[in-house]
C-alpha cells in the first residue's frame, strides 16, 4: 500500500536523491576545509620559496608563531645553514645543517643526510635579512618576561620596520605591562612612520609619541622621514626641534656630572697634596707616584685574594682601600725621615729631590711590574650604569664621588677633633709655640707626611677603577692636583673641594669645544689670571709657608 502525500506539502525526494545531495554537502565541507586549510599560511613553505618577499613574509610569520622551533630557523637562515628541497611542492622539505650531520628544521629531528644535487641553500637577501633582524627582535616579544618582553619592544622600534606592525599590535593587545606597553606604541609609532599606510591623524599622533620620548634616536628617525603630507612634516620638524632642545639640556647635565666625577678624582688626588704641601710647604713632584703605589697596592690586592680566597673576590676593593692607606703611609713616613727632613725651608730643592724620587719610583714599578698596564677589575656593584631620563649616571664614578666626599669628611673630622689632627694644625699655626708646649715637632712631621701619602694611595684605589694602572698613572694628575690646592687656598680642604669642583666642570665644558690640549692651556692662562688676583686661593690659611 502506498501512501500519497498530504496536501500541501513538498513533493519527497527519491531516496537515491537525498543520498547524492547529502554526500555533495559532505564533500563541499570538506573540501571548504581542505581550501580553507590550503589557503592558511605555512611560514617553512614560505622560507622554503625562492621569491623575496614571499621568504621574507615567512620569517615574520615563523617569528610570531609561537612555535619552538622559530629561533633555531631563523639562526640556521641568518648563518647561511638552512637548505630546501632544490624541487619546490606545497611541503617543500627544510633541513638545518649541522655539525654532525642534517635535521628537520620543521621537527628538529635528525635526519639521513639528503644527497647534496637534491638541495639548494635558502637565499639571503637584502629583504630577508632585515625580516631576519625584525624576527630576531621579535622572538621574545610574548615572553613571560616582562624585561625580555621589553628589550624586544626597543629591537622592534630601533628597526622601525613597516613589516613589524601587525606583529606589535598582537602584542599590544596581549600586553599588560605599562613600560613595555610604552615601547611598544613608540615601536608601533616608528614603523607606522616609515610605511605608506596609515592617516594623517594617525601619523600626526606617531609623530606626537615618539617626540615624547626625546631621544637622539628618535631625532635620527624623524629627520630621516621624506615624503610626509605638509601637516606632518611641519610637526615632525617641530618635535625635531623639541628634541634638539631637550638633548642640549640633557648635555649640559651630562657635563656637570662628568665635571663633578672629574672633580672628585682630583679632589681624592689633590686631598693628600693639601697636606704634604698646603700644610708643610713641601712641594712634592713624587706625590703622583704615591697615587701610582696606592693603585699597584690594589693589583696586588686583587691578585693575592684571588689566589687565597677567592670567595671573597667581590670584596676585594674594600680591603684595598686601608691596604693602599697603610703601604702609602709608610712610603710617606719613610720619605719624609730620609728626604724631605732635611729640605725643610728651601723649597726649590725639595721640588728637584722629589722630582728624582718619582723617577725613582716609577723605574722601581716597571721593574718589578713591568712596563704594561695591569688589569684591575671592578666588582659587580661597581658596573652599570643607571638612566635618568636622558642623563646616564655611570655606577663607579657615583661610587668615586660618594667616595671622595667620604674621605673628605673622614679627613676633616680628624683633623680637627683627633688627637693627631690637633697636634697637626697647632705645629702649622705655630711651630716654635708647638714644641715650647711639648708637642715633638719631627714626629709630627713625619706623621703629616704620612697621612698626606696614605690618603694619596686611598685615592690610586679610586683611580684603578677608571684609569689605566700603569708607572705612569700619577703623571695625569700631579699638575691638576698642584691647580687645585692653588685655587683653593693653601692647607684649606673646603678650598680644596671647591677648587677642585671648579676645575672639574670648567674641563669638561671647555675640553669639546677647544679639544683636550687647547683646553688645558686655557686651564693653565686662567690660573695665571686667578693667581695674579689672590695668589693665595680662594680661601688662604695662615702656614708655614706663610710665616717663612
């Protein structure tokens, strides 16, 4: 019996119909599958290709991927290892040569080595390296870092690469880190400047981001930007200008800190000079060879403790600051009682004495050292650099500066309420008052000589860590030093510290203007004015000197 359908409704299809139908609806989704899946990129068949942009296309893909084997890619293209099947097809095969043998760049699995006529190496060229680069920057871009994260940013936006843009907005939505962040929209501002899409509101505002950051950089690449509409490159050369504003206020206190760091150097070699000849009117020439002993002392130091206790390697600077002050010290106390004791009151020759005692020293460290400059190392808390804003503050020359203000303090403390110190300024106030009150004269003597030749090797250890420890370390610094207690008065350690400040700052302005020779005769013509004005300092005191 057969039923004849209801009135009003469709006529049924035959049932060999309706299997024919259904089967096409499968195999069109599958084939819309297999299109969909074909049409997706594949970043090794792209490397794999023979066209350019098409290589360089995969390596920015391959790069953002996320796939482990992205960076041993890349590495093996950028140093010419990676070799395709010489007959291109969709899966063209990628090996990564090695040392032992091939691998499958895909997998990383080692592989039978393929015979050499069926490869060809994958090409390099101008567009692909600089994909190479990008990707390079770009891998840890989605690090779980967020310092990896950012040096990245700064890769993507020192390259400013147009090709880098979509990769730096997926990042910028995944980012949640406020610094990274930043860079990445000044990455994103760069690239955007430099590729031929985006609206002129669009680069009004990259050209807006990157003047805030204010860099010599980012002055580079505005400068570098032709073909802009006429609104934005009327913002460009203002936010240039801007720039150059802000770097020439930057400069100026990059100066004033490395006129300062200067001035501390001097100050620490001219401290113990303030003594010997401020106080005793000794006019010693060999006072640079006792910086030169106090930065060998360190050497040493650093070498015995390597050897000994190398645990305590990091630490060896701060056992070599009372080691340079103990071995200096008794130089000075051996000089004073052998040499100088003599010369007292006749200061054209104690000038020749010691001027032939620093010969002296300086053949003795060559014989024992020899002539080459020794490697004294900085410790870990002493290297860096720390940025602020567009000034970067080197770690050891603060460290130098805190140091050199220490040693002062320390100085002056014990200067006037030290038992030594009171002893000290009596015999240089009155010396004849001094010894009716039973103060033993020589004693002082030698011991002023002493602590004015320690705090000289206190400050060779400071100049270890910037300067070249050689025999010829003190020659740098011994006129320097003389300028410095002359300016600031003789025997005054505030005149000291002032002088040397002065002369600091005043070097480092003059010195890219004139060059370092015309600047320091500049120095010198500027002395010769100062003195014929106050010839004696800034700040004099009464001395030996002056009672002679």
């Amino acid at each position: 019996m057969v039923l004849a359908p209801r009135e009003g409704r469709g006529r049924a299809l035959p049932r060999g119909s309706f299997v024919a139908a259904l089967l096409f609806l499968l195999t069109a989704l599958c084939g819309a599958a297999r299109a969909d899946e074909a049409t997706k990129p594949d970043p090794f068949a792209d490397i794999a290709t023979t066209t350019a942009d098409i290589e360089a296309r995969g390596v920015l893909a391959l790069a953002v991927s996320g796939s482990p084997r992205a960076a041993p890619v890349i590495a093996a293209l950028r140093d010419g290892k990676l070799f395709a099947w010489k007959w291109p097809r969709p899966d063209t095969p990628l090996f990564i040569k090695t040392d032992s043998g091939y691998v499958d760049a895909r997998t990383g699995d080692t592989v039978d080595a393929p015979a050499p006529v069926n490869l060809r190496k994958v090409i390099v060229s101008d567009a692909v390296r600089g994909a190479i680069e990008t990707a390079e920057g770009a891998l840890d871009l989605f690090s779980q870092d967020p310092a990896a994260r950012r040096k990245s940013a700064e890769a993507l936006y020192q390259s400013a690469d147009p090709g880098a843009l979509a990769l730096i907005d997926k990042a910028l939505a995944e980012e949640t880190d406020p610094a990274v962040t930043r860079v990445l929209r000044e990455a994103r501002a760069a690239s955007l400047l430099k590729s031929d899409s985006g609206s002129e509101a669009d680069r009004l505002a990259a050209v807006k981001e990157l003047a805030a950051r204010a860099d010599l950089q980012t002055r580079n690449l505005l400068a570098s930007l032709q073909g802009q509409p006429p609104t934005v490159a009327s913002a460009v050369s203002s936010a240039i200008n801007d720039i150059d504003h802000t770097l020439q206020l930057w400069g100026l206190a990059e100066n004033v800190y490395y006129g300062i760091s200067l001035g501390a150097v001097l100050l620490l070699a001219a401290t113990g000079l303030a003594i010997t000849f401020g106080v005793m009117g000794v006019i010693n020439m060999a006072h640079g060879e006792i910086v030169m002993v106090g930065a060998y002392t360190t050497f040493v130091v650093q070498r015995l403790i390597a050897a000994f206790a190398p645990a305590l390697d990091q630490f060896g600077l701060l056992f070599a600051i009372p080691a340079a002050f103990l071995v200096a010290g008794l130089l000075g106390v051996l000089i004073e009682r052998t040499l100088i004791r003599f010369l007292y009151g006749r200061p054209l020759e104690t000038l020749l004495a010691t001027w032939g005692l620093s010969l002296i020293l300086q053949q003795a460290v060559r014989s024992i050292f020899g002539p080459t400059n020794q490697d004294v190392s900085s410790p870990p808390w002493m290297s860096g650099a720390l940025q602020l804003g567009g000034l970067t503050l080197t770690v050891n020359r603060l460290w130098i500066i805190l140091f050199a203000l220490l040693v002062l303090g320390a100085l002056m403390a014990a200067l006037r309420w030290g038992g030594l110190g009171r002893s000290i300024r009596a015999v240089t106030q009155n010396r004849r008052m001094a010894a009716a009150m039973g103060i033993r004269t020589p004693v002082i003597d030698a011991l002023t000589f002493g602590l004015g030749s320690g705090i000289a090797g206190i400050a060779g250890v400071a100049l270890s860590q910037i300067d070249n420890v050689s025999p010829n370390l003190g020659q740098n610094y011994i006129i320097d030093s003389f300028i410095v207690v002359v300016v600031g008065g003789v025997g005054n350690l505030w005149g000291t510290l002032l002088g040397a400040m002065i002369l600091g700052i005043v070097d480092k302005f003059v010195e890219p203007f004139a060059g370092a020779v015309l600047a320091k005769i500049l120095v010198l013509i500027f002395l010769i004015l100062f003195i014929q004005r106050r010839p004696r300092g800034l700040f004099p005191l009464k001395g030996r000197v002056a009672e002679a």
